[in-house]
C-alpha cells in the first residue's frame, strides 16, 4: 500500500447510506466498508458548505461518528469551490431534457468541488453520472473527473484507494466521466 493522500468528494448519498456495525443491508455494510478504508487509509474527504449542509441533513449516525473522526485525523477539508460559471452555462444549453438539466446542476456541486481539488467523485448515483458522461464532448473539462459508486464497484474500490486513488490505469479508466466502452 502505498501512501500518497488524494481529495475525495464524497456525495451525502454515501452517507445516508452507510450504517453501522449492526447494519445487514448490503448498501449499508458496502458504504460503511468504504467510508472505513478511507478513514484508515491516508485519503481524505473535501466538502464544499453545499455538501457539508447536505450531510448534515441525510447522513446516517454511523456517518456522524465517521466525519467526527476525519476532522479529528485533520482529514476533512472545507473547500470554497470556485463556482463554475461557465460549465454551468453549458449545461443549460444542452439540447437535453429539462429533468436531465435540473438533476445534472442538482449535483454539479459534486463537479464543482472535485474540479477545484483531485478529481474524484464518490457516488451511488449512477444516473447523474451517465448524465455528466453523456456531456463531456461537449464540455471535455469533465473528461478529467473519475465517477467512483462504493456499491457497485465495492471491493474494487477498497483496491483502487490502497492503490493511492489513481485516475488513470486501464482497471479504473471505466470509472472516468466520458469513457464508452
């Protein structure tokens, strides 16, 4: 294992799922493991005031415990995101439906904050992802973003953050915003 710490986003919808040590849903015990090997591996977690409000709001208890224990390892980082203005914009000019538009600047936040620091996202919600994917040959700056979901890439996941969270490397380029296989 190496040890060369990488920013994650992490979506409040890894914390809402996450349970504890008495969880028995698979999502639960999966994010849970997740959110483990980062404490214990030297990463950490970037949010924005957006995504802090955000896990305030969904994250489960176990979640709570979690956060408490990155800030006092010193590996939260509060990030004031450069507002992306201008890949906004071109999202809103997408010929694309007006749902997909609003669920895509829902969580351009995510985008935003990851643009600002290593550029990876962690998240289950792979619709959104397909939806910024879809997009990147119109807006090529999101090619350089690496869409993680702790669920249903799971062990693999725990893998690629003991391999120092690459973004590149053919096992993970699956995983990059804008690749078609």
């Amino acid at each position: 294992m190496n040890t060369s710490s990488k920013n994650l986003v992490i979506d409040a919808d890894v914390a809402r799922a996450s349970g504890g040590s008495n969880a028995t849903h698979p999502n639960a015990i999966t994010t849970r493991n997740f959110l483990d090997a980062v404490l214990t591996i030297c990463h950490k977690v970037v949010m924005t005031p957006e995504m802090q409000a955000e896990w305030n709001a969904h994250q489960s208890g176990y979640a709570r415990t979690w956060r408490r224990s990155m800030v006092n390892k010193r590996k939260l980082v509060v990030l004031n995101a450069v507002k992306r203005h201008d890949i906004r914009s071109q999202i809103e000019s997408l010929s694309v439906s007006a749902n997909n538009k609003k669920a895509m600047l829902k969580d351009f936040h995510l985008i935003e904050a990851a643009l600002a620091s290593d550029c990876r996202v962690v998240s289950l919600d792979d619709t959104v992802k397909n939806l910024f994917s879809a997009t990147t040959n119109s807006i090529p700056e999101l090619r350089n973003i690496l869409w993680v979901n702790p669920v249903s890439d799971d062990v693999k996941v725990i893998d690629w953050l003991k391999d120092d969270a690459p973004i590149d490397g053919k096992q993970y380029k699956k995983w990059r915003l804008g690749h078609h296989e």
